[in-house]
C-alpha cells in the first residue's frame, strides 16, 4: 500500500514538473516574441519609412555614364503635357511640348561629388548662411549636395560633360506622356519622396536615390523633394502661353532663373512636378542642389538599364 503510494505521487509529481516545464517555455517564448517586436518597433522608428509600391522594370530605358561617372538615363523623344490647370498662374496654360531625346541624371548630385568638383576647379564650397540646428546635420558626403547658386551648378554640369536641363526636359523626365502631378501617379503618398516633416524617415536632408518607390516613369530618383534643382531656363510667369512646341528652351532675357522639384522644406502640395519656382542665379539655399543633362549625341558610354 505504501509502495503504491509513493508510485502514484512520483506520477503526480513527473506530470506537474511536465506542465511546470510547458508553462515556463510558452513563458519564454513570449517573452522573447515581445522582445522581438519591441527591438522591430525600435528600429523601424530609426529607419526611413519607404512606402512599398509595385516593382517597376525600367530596364527598357538605356544609361550611360558621364564624364565624372555618373549614371544618366535615357529620355525618349517624343511628346507629352507640361504644366497644368489645377496648380499656380504661371503653370498655365497645360499645353503639349515636344522634345527630342536627351539624358539626364539618375540621382541629384552628391555632397562628396561636387567637393570633387570643387577641388579639381579650386572653387569655394557651399556655404551653409541660415540654419536653425548644428549644421553638421546637413554636412554629409552621402547627402544631395545644396547651397549652390545658378552659376555653381552651371559651372559643375560643364564640368561634367553635361549642361542643366531645360524646365521642358525637367518636368518630361519627372512626369512622363502624362498628367501626373508626382512621379509614381496623380496622388501625393508619404514615405516615396522627402518632403517636409520626418513622416518619411528623414527631418532633413537625405541620400539620393533613397526611395525607391518614388522613382519617375524613368526610373529616376527624387525629382519629388529632398533638394529642388537649378534648371536652365530664365523664369517668366508668362512663358507657357507663347512658348513654342519643339524643345522650348525659356526666354533669353531675365533677372530670375527657374527651379523645379520642390525640397525638403516644401510640403507635398509645393512638390508636385508641375510647380514651378524662381530665384535669382546667385542665390544659395540649403534647398536647392543639382541634376544634370545632355545631347543624346554627346559623349559618353551607354549600355543597357
């Protein structure tokens, strides 16, 4: 009697220390899958938040690289819509141009590029004039270059091989044959371009090229926000309702040159690829940088995208 005692409390006691041992290893695994989401939670909070589009192909387009190793992607010739009638005056009338092809830059120029750039040709660097916080937050080799006047971007893209886009090749390449007013479509969407705020994962300046889903019909990168650039043209608020079909290349005469793209400073409104804003050549901000064009017939080595 006593040795079936003790058989049954040894029982008892091997199928207590069997659930004691299941409740302690679903204890541990919760504990750790929390630990888990708290350390995704964390990093996703330090991150960028790229808002995930479908998968675009632009192999279809052909590249080459310019004289200072840049990738530059090819714009078709052909026609398609420029301005608009819902935005500002001076983006009226929407009227259609038609452009031969040319090349531009995939990606805005980079801090380390144009320093490069500034050595060779003992230009001065950009000089940071207003800036709420420590500077060093804008000062990054990888960020998009900014602070430079009309002169200096002008100065950089001959120095490359290249020359300024024209507002008409600007706004084909951010656009496409169509109406969009972002590069991905008709509808601002956060966390495809660097806009104003830190919704996007960057409160200032970012590395080109950083959203992916943000990508022009061509394939290029950031001609919504981060830094708006210098384009060719003279500015005149009235030059799209005289400004001829083929390849219109802005007034010859003016005291304002023009700047497309919008930065990181502007809000998703002042993005939109039609906006179009002016300032004098020499002006230096901490939102406007550079992108680069050519000829199809110029130089340089092309392959496939």
């Amino acid at each position: 009697m006593e040795n079936r005692g003790v058989l049954i409390g040894s029982i008892i006691f091997v199928f207590a220390s069997f659930f004691l041992m299941i409740g302690m290893m679903l204890w541990e695994s919760n504990k750790a899958y929390k630990m888990k989401e708290m350390a995704k939670s964390i990093k996703t909070e330090s991150q960028p938040t790229a808002s995930a589009g479908p998968a675009q192909d632009y192999s279809m387009y052909k590249t080459r690289i310019g004289d200072e190793g840049r990738e530059m992607v090819h714009i078709p010739e052909g026609p398609f819509m420029m301005g608009s009638k819902d935005g500002d005056p001076d983006e009226a009338p929407e009227h259609q141009v038609f452009l031969k092809e040319f090349y531009l830059d995939r990606n805005e120029v980079t801090q380390d590029e144009y320093a490069r750039f500034a050595k060779m040709t003992r230009r001065a660097l950009p000089r940071i004039e207003v800036f709420e916080d420590d500077q060093s937050k804008l000062l990054k080799p990888e960020f998009a270059a900014m602070s430079v006047s009309w002169d200096d971007a002008n100065a950089y893209c001959k120095w490359a091989g290249k020359r300024l886009p024209t507002e008409a090749e600007w706004e084909k390449a951010g656009r496409g044959e169509g109406k969009r007013k972002y590069p991905w479509g008709e509808a601002f969407v956060t966390g495809r371009a660097n806009v104003d705020g830190s919704e996007d994962g960057y409160r200032y300046l970012a590395p080109p090229g950083s959203f992916e889903s943000g990508r022009s019909p061509y394939g290029l990168h950031d001609m919504t926000g981060n830094v708006a650039e210098w384009v060719a043209d003279t500015y005149d608020e009235n030059y799209y309702k005289k400004s001829p079909y083929r390849d219109p290349k802005g007034p010859e005469n003016g005291d304002l040159k023009v700047v497309r793209g919008g930065s990181w400073r502007e809000t998703e409104h002042n993005t939109r690829l039609s906006k179009r804003f002016a300032a004098k050549h020499w002006r230096t901000d901490i939102t406007i940088g550079i992108r680069c064009a050519s000829d199809a017939d110029a130089g340089g080595n092309s392959s496939a995208s």
